[in-house]
C-alpha cells in the first residue's frame, strides 16, 4: 500500500531526530575527494539527450615530435548557441582548450560537459513505481576539429595561452583517456560555509572549468609555460553548515532503507522536474524557495551518495572570480 502523502514540513518534522540520530560518516576532511571509477559505465537508455553529445568528434590526433602546437583558452556564454550572449551577462560561462598545429596548420578544440544536459546532472528524474531517484548525470571529454571562431571569440574570449611540443601534446592525450575514463559524473554545486573565501569547502564541483584546469596543470607538469593572463571561472556555490551524510541508494531506498528520509529526499527533488506549464513553474520555483530557505534544507547527491546540507544565507551564489593559470613563474617550454 502506497505511503500517505505528507508535506514537505510534516516530513521535515519527522527527519530531523533521524538527522540527529545518524552515526557520524568517517570523513577524514574537507573538502570530500570527488570519487573515481575504475571504468565508464554504459549510459542508460533511459538517459536521452536534447542535444546529442559531441555529434563532431573524433579521435585525439597522434602529433609529431617535432610539431609546435599553440595552446588557447577558450570561452562562451552557456547556451550561446540557442540565447546568444544572454547569459554571459551573469557571467555564466563554458570553457574548453584550443589547438593549433604549426605542421598542418589543423585547429582543434577539446572540452569537458553533460552527456544529456545540464539539467539531468544538477537534479534525478522522478519514475514512477519507483522508489529511488533516478540520474542522467554523466560528463565526458570531446574532442573535435576545428575552432568555431565566431561562437567563442563573439560573446566570449579566444586567446593564446602558451605552444608546447608534439610530445607534450601526446603525453598530455594520453592523461586525457585516464582522466575521461576514471572521472564520469558531472558535479554542479561547490558548497562552502560562509562566502569568505577561507571558508571551508565542502564539496568541489567537477564540471568544464575543472577540466580545463586540470588540463592547464597537467601541461604546466609536462613543461609548458603560460602567458600572464588573466582566467576567470564561473562557479554556482551553496552555502551550508557542515553536511550530514545519509547514505547510497541501497542503504536509503532499498529493502532495508529508511522511508521517511526516502519519501523526504524524493519530495524535496520534486519540484525540479521540468515545467509542462507557466503556471507550474511559478507554483514549483514557490515550493523550491520554501525547501531551501524557509525550511534551509537541500540534498546533495556525490559520489553516488547523499548528503543532508543545512543551508544558510546567502544560500547561493553564482561568482566569476580569477583562478590563477598555474607555475606562472617558471622556465620551461612556451612562447
């Protein structure tokens, strides 16, 4: 027999001496590692994609030893193919990495992002007849040729970074199938405590920045040498106390599970399914205000796990702030 209905407040009534009652998780520090996998699992068909996932790709080249390769940094407005540079104007912006071959002249771009949309990775579908949430929320590398000038350097930024030789290059493709394969979920959120940037980070986000980051890093370890410039991210931040851990999927929504924090986790994700009217947009945006900051709840799903964060003001915010390029000050290979 189906559980009667409840209220988001009736159900927050009964979680919390459930959230008081959980044995501390064995978190060794913070921020919590971002977990990775042995390989990449098969996507489920359930999983289905507005706009299917690096329709252009190809193979990464194997480059000549002796080849010059310049290194630039690329970066557009979200969305920037459909709304423009709409969303440039709040600084929510996509990243990748540009190539160019000295030998042949060839351009190629590589970047990082949701294998079925942003949507999918940032909240579950709701099925029925089934208990547990349900996640689209892959990520993986693409690599294609070519660089759409006009997409990046319009709304955006299309700039030289560093070069770096066919070997660095080759080396560094070689990271890229490691990291693409080990590294498979999209995480939206960084969560911190306070917006004081020496506050504690909670979770780390792994998304297209990081990517790029993690790929400037990686050339910066091979050798490169970048030119002082400037690089700002975009960074969708929550802010909470220190988070609760509740569990996986089996320990919350199997046999054995917990049906208050299941019902609780599937009624907080529920209001964030997409709208099929004007007006159950207004009436969800109304329920997801009163979750997050009247009732100061939100639930995290990482690392295959859910956590419990008591948000605080200002509960979220969305910064464009600069993230030094790495070993600015170096000798080694570069222009």
């Amino acid at each position: 027999m189906a559980a009667p209905y409840r209220s988001g407040r009736q159900l927050l009534l009964l979680l919390v001496p459930l959230l008081r009652a959980v044995e501390p998780h064995s978190q060794p520090g913070w921020p919590v590692p971002y977990r990775r996998f042995d390989y990449r699992p098969k996507s489920d068909p359930y999983c289905q994609a507005r706009y299917t996932f690096c329709p252009t790709g190809s193979p990464i080249p194997i480059m000549k030893d002796e080849d010059v390769i310049e290194v630039y940094r690329l970066q557009a407005p979200v969305w920037e193919f459909k709304y423009g540079g709409l969303l440039g104007h709040l600084k929510i912006m996509h990243d990748a990495v540009g190539f160019r071959s000295s030998l042949t002249g060839r351009n190629y771009t590589m970047e990082w992002y949701e294998l079925f949309q942003l949507g999918n990775c940032t909240f579950p579908h709701l099925r029925p007849n089934i208990d547990a949430p349900f996640w689209c929320n892959q990520g993986a590398a693409c690599f294609y040729e070519g660089i759409d000038d006009a997409h990046w350097k319009e709304n955006g930024t299309l700039i030289l970074m560093t070069a770096i030789t066919g070997i660095m290059f080759n080396q560094m493709a070689k990271w890229v199938k490691y990291d693409n394969d080990t590294g498979i979920y999209y995480e939206t959120w960084t969560v911190r405590a306070s917006p004081d940037q020496q506050s504690v980070v909670w979770f780390e986000s792994y998304e297209c920045s990081k990517f790029v980051l993690r790929t400037y890093q990686k050339l910066s370890d091979l050798g490169a040498v970048f030119n002082n410039i400037q690089t700002n991210y975009t960074t969708i931040t929550l802010f909470s106390g220190e988070p609760i851990y509740l569990g996986n999927e089996t320990s919350i929504f199997g046999p054995p599970g917990n049906r208050t924090m299941a019902e609780a986790l599937r009624d907080f994700y529920s209001p964030f399914k997409p709208p099929r009217a004007v007006k159950e947009f207004f009436w969800n945006l109304l329920k997801i205000i009163d979750r997050v900051i009247l009732q100061q709840r939100f639930y995290l799903f990482y690392n295959l796990e859910y956590w419990f964060l008591p948000m605080k003001s200002p509960y979220i915010k969305i910064t464009y702030e600069e993230i030094p390029l790495p070993n600015r000050n170096k000798s080694g290979f570069g222009l």
